[in-house]
C-alpha cells in the first residue's frame, strides 16, 4: 500500500506576532526557509489588526467624518465608521493615502537586502497581503454610504497596487488577496442588525468583485487568495459547517478570473479533524498548478492536532495540498510564533 504523502509546503497567511519587518522575515526564513515560497512582512505596525487602521486612514480625508464622538480604541487605533460629510459626494474625494503601498515598499527594502545577503533564499518571493475592497467598505464604511463610496475606495486602493507593481521586481512579488467579510455576508452575519452587503445577489456579486482585483495582477507577479472565516480573539464570526461554502465561493471567483490563480488558502477550524469537514473538497475546481493550502496547523494543539487534521484531509482531497494556519497569528501570545512555525516545519515537507 503506498504511504500518504507529507503535505508539500508552507505558508504563511500574513500577520505574524514580531514588532517589525526584519525580525520576521529573519526568523521565517530560518525556521522555514526551505519551506515556504513566499515570505510576508507580518502586517507590522499600524497593520497589526488587519484592517482596522484603514478607518484611521480614511478619516483623513476632508469631507469624511468619523461616525459618533467617542473613540473605540485598539490599541494606537479608533475603529469608529466613516462616512460622507453632509453634502458630499463619494465621486468628488481625493482618499488620503491608504497605507498599504507605503508598507510593502519600505518592507520590500528589507527583504530584498535580507535576500541579497543570502539570509533569504534567492528563489523566495516577497508577499503582500491586500484586503478586498468589500471587506473595508462593508466593515468600515456607514450602511448609507457603502454603495456610493465602494468604487472610489477600489479605485484608491488599485491606484496602491500599482504603485506596489511600479517599484518591486514582478520576479520577486507575490500578492495575496484576504477574503473575510465575504463569508460573513454569504453566512448571514449582520452587525446590531444591519447586514453588511450593500447589493442583492450575494454568491454572484461578492465572487466577482474578488475577480475582478485577482485580475489586477499582473501574469508575471503570482496572485493568491486567503479565504477567511474571521479572526477577532482568535474566534471566526461564525463556524463553518463544513468547506462547502469556500469551495463554492473559491469555484465561482476562478469561474470569473481571466488569470489564474497561483494558491488558494482555506481555513479549517481547530475542532474539525472528521472527514466530514473536508468533503466538499472533492469538488474544488482548481488547475493542477494551482497550489492549494489548508489552514489545518493550529498554536493550541501544535503538530499533534495538524496531524490528526492531515490525516482526515487526505481522505477527501485526492491532490497535493501544503499546510497553513487558518488565519494570520499577529495577535497571538507572545512567545507563540516560533513553535508555530515548529509546527509547520514537522508536519510539511520542504519543496524540492
């Protein structure tokens, strides 16, 4: 009988518990170098809960005004909406830089000094994780306002793109898009009541708007998606039942990419190591070099649980697949990061 193949790979989400850059891609590359493709930069700094700070940065801008006089403080961050000032229009605003390409430049800088030393394999691509611009206006944005300001929200947010594409080697850069809020709409997830979707037909439209920023990527820069179920204090916003909702949304967006993908990352809750979870996989619809990751590696149960999750996903996914955790641990314990990239290391192997 022929033995299960380790699963191939390693790859990191995005967010990662270091104050700065360097310290991550130093240790990543040292506890995982062999294994993994790309290397992001942690989301450090004002990244550090995801996309928090984009209603920071959206409040610069005149003729947006934040909603309610109180701050909601996390951290150095006021997590309070935004939304039009009276009398504006979304059409007539000039955003206030958004921050992301102004990150990936100054942690390119790293990386490719890290890279040019040797400390970082040469073959090794810098990631760049980049929401969806669903996820900030339906997050961030006032109920009344999300229609109106999505399309210039896309525009400024493509307008970083492209200054990202412009300054680093399309040879070195890999772009990740995060898909969160998508499955908070397609699951039903509502905030004090008011749903977040600003549009009616959920699978269509909300697979299509992701489409539409996979194909803003280049062919010679790699492109990957993050399927997310939500992270706040380390809990989803709603368990999943099982993968058939992200095979289906990850089915749809490739229905609608005229590229594609190079990986797809989808999470597996800590609590799902039955077969019954991973089935709907056998439906997935992805290109042989399409490499697909599962988000099965989780800080509390360590390379144990990873494998108990291994062996239940190998009985329902008949193609290769690398390992991942399910979300990014840039708000894990302190301490925590370098035995999970231990963890990693154990139960994947290295790419050849």
């Amino acid at each position: 009988m022929t033995e299960p193949q380790t699963p191939q790979g390693a790859h990191l989400v995005g967010s990662i518990n270091f104050d700065d850059a360097e310290t991550t891609m130093r240790t990543a590359a040292a506890e995982l170098g062999a294994h993994l493709k790309r290397i992001p930069d942690g989301e450090v700094g004002e990244r550090f809960h995801w996309i928090v700070f984009q209603a920071d940065r959206l409040g610069r801008t005149p003729g947006i005004d934040r909603v309610g006089d109180t701050p909601i403080p996390i951290r150095t961050l006021d997590a309070r909406p935004v939304r039009l000032a009276p009398g504006v229009r979304a059409a007539d605003l000039t955003l206030a830089p958004l921050g992301y390409a102004e990150a990936a430049l100054e942690s390119y800088a790293v990386f490719a000094r890290l890279q040019d030393a040797g400390t970082i394999p040469a073959t090794t691509r810098f990631q760049v994780s980049l929401p969806t611009p669903l996820g900030v206006v339906g997050s961030f944005v006032h109920p009344d306002d999300r229609a109106e300001f999505e399309p210039v929200y896309e525009a400024a947010l493509a307008a970083e793109l492209d200054e990202i594409l412009a300054v680093i080697p399309h040879e070195r850069l890999a772009i990740q898009w995060d898909a969160a809020l998508e499955f908070a709409i397609i699951e039903g997830v509502s905030t004090r009541g008011v749903r977040h979707e600003w549009f009616s037909e959920v699978w269509p439209e909300t697979s299509a708007r992701l489409a539409r920023q996979i194909d803003r990527v280049p062919a010679d820069v790699e492109v990957g998606v993050h399927l997310c179920y939500g992270d706040v204090a380390e809990q989803h916003f709603v368990e999943p039942g099982d993968a058939a909702n992200l095979v289906r949304f990850a089915n749809l967006v490739r229905e609608q990419s005229a590229r594609e993908l190079t990986w797809l990352h989808l999470p597996v809750p800590i609590e799902r190591d039955d077969e019954a979870y991973f089935a709907p996989l056998a439906e997935l619809r992805l290109p042989e070099e399409t490499e697909l990751y599962l988000g099965l590696v989780h800080r509390e149960d360590g390379a144990a649980g990873a494998e108990r999750r291994i062996t239940a996903a190998r009985s329902r996914v008949s193609r290769p697949f690398g390992v991942a955790t399910e979300c990014g641990f840039g708000r894990a314990p302190e301490g925590t990061t370098v035995p999970l990239f231990a963890a990693h290391r154990e139960v994947s192997a290295a790419w050849a």
